[in-house]
C-alpha cells in the first residue's frame, strides 16, 4: 500500500519533526510504501496537499492531529477526499486519542478512520486488514471506526517496551531539513532534533492531556537506546542540538542522571534542552551539575500561575514560595532559565493573572512565555468548564494558545488579550531580559523568525477589535526601536533594520530550508566507524 503521513499546518511556529509520525513510519515501512509529509516545515495549504496526492496517488492519508489543528485537519479531509473519494482517510494522535467521538462527529463522512492511543504496534495490523478488505476491525487495539449501529472505539493501546520499537524513521522526518528555531525560539547550535527517552506521567495536572495520551505510568527508553540514538543523529544526520521532549523527564530524577551522564561520555559536543518544559521539584543539586556539564543550556521550567490558589486549582502539587526556591537553585548552578505561564484559567480573575505576570518579572528568568488556558478534551478543567457552561463559548475556529478560545467567567477576550501582550511586553521591555535576548539573536533569519513568532504569538488576534490599545501599541513600537538600535550598533550591515519591518498577515513561515542549511557530513573522529554502520 502506499502511505502517506501528513503533519498539518498551522500557526504555531513550532516547526518540529515529528516524533510520533517516524515511529508510527518506522513500523509500517517494512511492509508498505510510506512517506512523511510536514506541512508546517513546508508551509503547505490544504490545496496544495491536495496537488500532492493527485500526483503521489497515496491509498491511505494518515494526519495527526492536535486539537489545535481541527480546522486545517478537516480542510485537508475535505481536499484529499476531493481528489480521490477512494483514498482512505485516517487521524490519528492527541486529539483523537482525547476526544474520539467528538473527532469522528466532527470531521464527518470525509475521515473513514480514527485511531487513539498509541498506534506503532496496532497501525501495521490495522494496514494489514485494511489490505484483506476486511470491514471489522474488533480487536484491533486504538482503531475508531463506524459500523451500522455507529461509532465504535476500540480501546487503546500503551506500549510496554519502548525499545523494542527500533528507531524513528529518521530518513522519513528528516531532522537536519528543519529550521534553526524549532521549539523555543532561541537555539545554541543546530541543526536540531527532539527525542523522547520516556513516555508517560503520573501527574494529573488538570489541564494538561499527556497522561491521558501517554497513560500515568512512566515508561522508559534504555539509557543505550538513547545513547545509539544520539549516536546516529550525530553522525548520519549531523544533529548538534538535541532536545528532550517527555513528558516529564525530571520524574525518574536517577534515570535523568544515567542519560545525562551518557550524554556527557559520549563527548560529542552537543547543546541540549528541554523546551517542554520540566517539572522544577524534581530537580537535585546533582542532576543540575550533569545537565550543566551535559551541554544544557537553559533550563524550561513550567510555573503555570503565580497565585498559590490557581496552582492547587490546577492540582500542579507546587506552591509560590517552592517555585522561587527552584528557579534561584537553578540560578545558582549558572543555567538560564525559561518559564511558562497559563493566563486565564478557569476561576482567574484580572489579579490574579497579575499575580503571574509579576512573578514572572521577578523571578530571574531569561525568557517568559504566556500562554492563553486551552481547554483541551479529556482533561479535569475541560468537565469542570462544560458543568458551568463554558464549552458552549469556546471559539472552537480560533483553538490557538496565542488566541483566547476561551475566558474566565466575568473576563471578557479583549481583557484577557490585552494581559496576555501586557505579560510580554513588559518582560522584554526590561533592559536586563531585553539586552541578554537580543544578543541571543543569530542572523537576520533568525530575527525575522522572532519578529513573526512576535507577531504570532503576542500581537495577532483573530478578532481585530481585541488587538492593541494606543498604550501596547507605543511599548510594542519602544520594543521595535530598542531591537533595532541595537542590532544596528552591533553589526553595521543591520542599519536597514533601522526601517521598520512590516509583517505580513499572513504566514511568514519557510525561513529554513534544505537549501539554506549549512553541511553537516562532517563525522567526528572518535566515532568514524560508527556513521558506516
Ligand atoms: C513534543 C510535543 C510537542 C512538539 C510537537 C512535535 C511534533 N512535530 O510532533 C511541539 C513543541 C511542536 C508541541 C507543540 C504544541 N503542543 Co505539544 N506535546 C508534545 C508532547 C510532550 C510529546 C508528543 C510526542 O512526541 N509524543 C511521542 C510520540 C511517539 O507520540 P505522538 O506524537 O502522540 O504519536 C503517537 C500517537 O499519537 C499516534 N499517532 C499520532 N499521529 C498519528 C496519525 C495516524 C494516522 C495514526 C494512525 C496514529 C497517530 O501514533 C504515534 C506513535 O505511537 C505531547 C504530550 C503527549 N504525551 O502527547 C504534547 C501535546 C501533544 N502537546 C499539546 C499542546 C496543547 C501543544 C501546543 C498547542 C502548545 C501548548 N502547550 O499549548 C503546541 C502546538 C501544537 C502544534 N500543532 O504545533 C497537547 C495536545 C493536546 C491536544 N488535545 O491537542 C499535549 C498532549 C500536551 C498537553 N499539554 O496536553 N508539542
Ligand atoms: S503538566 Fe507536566 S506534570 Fe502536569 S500532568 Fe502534564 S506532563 Fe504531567
């Protein structure tokens, strides 16, 4: 059969391989014709996929999805379906695996197959009787498929033995073609690639999806499979950064410590990070040291809120007083430190959203990022939102963290909206954080990646009259000067910036390609035999 995986558009800026699709090809390759198609990378519309598979004549459309993508997903249902109403249309990942039903009913007659859970060990059977024509698929574990008495969700599988699996098909997902800023919007080195040593988490943080996706019990990688894997990004694909992106990669702090010191023996140079974010109190003053020697540069931290009752709301087991405890023993160990917050979440008022924003100007933080609350299906904070009604207000079109789909009782989008530029602004206005992130920019690409992840993430709005007030608009255009001044002062060739840059509505995305990147085939001498293997 020929597969094609498709990782949809969207305005997020993550621009990331993805993980999930080079397993789930690494499976089904043996057996079937697969490729894997990013169209975030690619800056792909729906029609355009649509040309893609009138040529490449795929007969099974696999999409991942995030609840994040639901209106793109069912704009590439619709085009692929409209090239060929025989093409076999699945999706599978966070969302389906969250919201099955919802899924199925959403995306309509255009989607033929959903799939939850984890599909590695359960898609190749799944190909396999799709192949045999088979019209029943009980038993096959994850399969969401429709019979005549309606939907039908076969429960999920979770993985036990995650190395049993074998490695991502890297030469499917191609991590040296991603661009520099990934993730966070700041690298080290590159070119980059996410890995995952484990999957799962215990926590049940109430607004987060990942123990329901990846279940509530960690499971682990072998620290030599990561070591193999490093080894392999390194040498085939030249890979200089390596970012973990689990779960919760901190919670098994004596498996953190064996990957961190087979990172630090394998002597290869590498900048590591972890821009999920980990959780802060399982952090020892020894796994600090060995992240530090390991090559991690800043350290993402997931702080959340800044009001001791929105945390217990959120069931974050954390306090205020913990969270400036960490971020100063971080602090000490010499490791920037980046946080996350969550703007209005549930029961939040404007104060306390203060709370947050004047925590995160305290506490001695490199970078900041505010997210607007998401309820995402399948969490404790979504059943609360639906019994008092809230789901019904959801702007479901706009599902975006730097929108405000949704708001706290008696908060209105545009408050929430003007807090949310208010956190940013003010942040980086800060001579101190304004000046260190600034001179983190590498090149003129680069700069035109933040200005556009800036204007993404702080000032777009999908309703204009939610956008700036006069006040915003003169500490944005305070906050163009300053980058401009001193990008000029630093490198002659940037007066132009001097100019102001307009950004284009539309998406600015494609700073990276195969082209621009630099070569990377260069195979260190202490592992030469390795990249023949
Ligand atoms: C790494 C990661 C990212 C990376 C994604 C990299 C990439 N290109 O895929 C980046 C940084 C870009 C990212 C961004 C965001 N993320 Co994120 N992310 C994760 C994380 C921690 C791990 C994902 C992963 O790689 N898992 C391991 C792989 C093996 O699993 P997988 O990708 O899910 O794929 C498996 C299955 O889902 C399935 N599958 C997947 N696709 C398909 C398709 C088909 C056809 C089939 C059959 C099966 C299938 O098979 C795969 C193999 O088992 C998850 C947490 C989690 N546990 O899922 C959150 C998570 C997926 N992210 C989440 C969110 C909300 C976001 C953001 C919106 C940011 C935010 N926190 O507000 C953004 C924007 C997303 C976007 N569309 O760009 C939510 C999604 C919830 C939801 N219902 O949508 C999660 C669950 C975390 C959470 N807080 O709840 N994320
Ligand atoms: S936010 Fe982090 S600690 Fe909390 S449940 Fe999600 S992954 Fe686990």
């Amino acid at each position: 059969m020929r597969v094609l995986l498709v990782k949809p558009n969207n305005l997020s800026d993550h621009i990331q391989p993805s993980l999930g699709l080079g397993y789930l090809a690494q499976q089904i390759k043996k057996e079937h014709d697969v490729d894997v198609f990013d169209c975030i990378k690619a800056n792909t519309t729906p029609e355009e996929l649509a040309r893609i598979v009138e040529v490449s004549r795929p007969d099974l459309v696999g999409v991942q999805c995030y609840t994040f993508d639901i209106p793109n997903v069912k704009k590439i249902l619709r085009a692929v379906k409209g090239v060929s109403r025989e093409t076999i249309t699945v999706v599978g990942g966070a969302h389906m695996s969250s919201d099955p039903i919802g899924a199925m009913r959403d995306f309509g007659p255009n989607l033929d197959f959903g799939f939850s859970g984890e599909g590695e060990l359960s898609f190749p059977e799944f190909l396999r009787a799709i192949e045999a024509e088979r019209k029943r698929f009980d038993g096959i574990a994850g399969v969401v498929w429709r019979n005549d008495d309606g939907i039908v969700i076969n429960p999920p599988m979770l993985i036990s033995d995650l190395d049993a699996l074998g490695m991502p098909a890297l030469e499917l997902i191609r991590p040296d073609t991603y661009p520099e800023s990934q993730h966070g919007a700041f690298y080290e080195q590159f070119p980059i690639c996410p890995i995952i040593t484990t999957r799962g988490c215990p926590y049940s943080c109430t607004f987060c999806s990942a123990p329901i996706i990846s279940g509530k019990k960690l499971r682990h990688h072998s620290v030599d499979y990561i070591r193999e894997l490093i080894l392999r990004l390194y040498h085939r694909y030249g890979i200089r950064e390596i970012h973990i992106v689990d779960d919760n990669f901190t919670m098994d702090i004596a498996y953190a410590k064996r990957i961190m010191r087979a990172i630090i023996d394998l002597d290869l140079g590498l900048s590591l990070a972890m821009p999920n974010g980990i959780r802060m109190d399982w952090l020892d003053d020894e796994l600090l040291e060995l992240m530090k020697a390991a090559g991690v540069y800043v350290v993402s931290v997931a702080v959340e809120s800044g009001n001791d009752k929105i945390l217990k709301a959120m069931k974050k087991a954390t306090t205020v007083a913990a969270i400036r405890e960490n971020v100063a023993r971080i602090r000490r160990h010499g490791l920037d430190v980046a946080a996350f917050f969550i703007l209005g979440y549930p029961g939040e008022t404007p104060e306390t959203i203060r709370d947050t924003i004047r925590l995160s100007r305290e506490l001695d933080l490199l970078r900041a990022n505010f997210f607007t609350y998401l309820p995402l299906p399948g969490t404790r904070s979504y059943d609360q939102v639906q019994k008092e009604g809230g789901i019904a207000k959801v702007d479901w079109d706009n599902f975006l963290f730097m929108a405000a789909p949704y708001t706290p009782e008696g908060m209105t989008r545009k408050t929430l909206l003007s807090l949310k530029r208010r956190a940013f602004l003010g942040f980086y206005l800060r001579p101190k954080a304004f000046i260190r992130n600034v001179l983190a920019i590498r090149s003129y690409r680069h700069l035109k990646f933040l200005m556009r992840r800036f204007y993404h993430w702080v000032l777009m709005t999908p309703n204009p009259a939610h956008g700036m007030t006069a006040e915003e608009r003169s500490w944005a255009s305070r906050l163009w000067s300053r980058v401009a001044g001193l990008l000029s002062a630093r490198r002659p060739d940037a007066a132009q910036l001097t100019e102001p840059i307009t950004i284009p509505a539309e998406s600015l995305r494609g700073h990276g390609s195969e082209n621009d990147m630099r070569p990377h085939t260069a195979v260190g001498a202490a592992h030469a035999d390795y990249a023949l293997a």
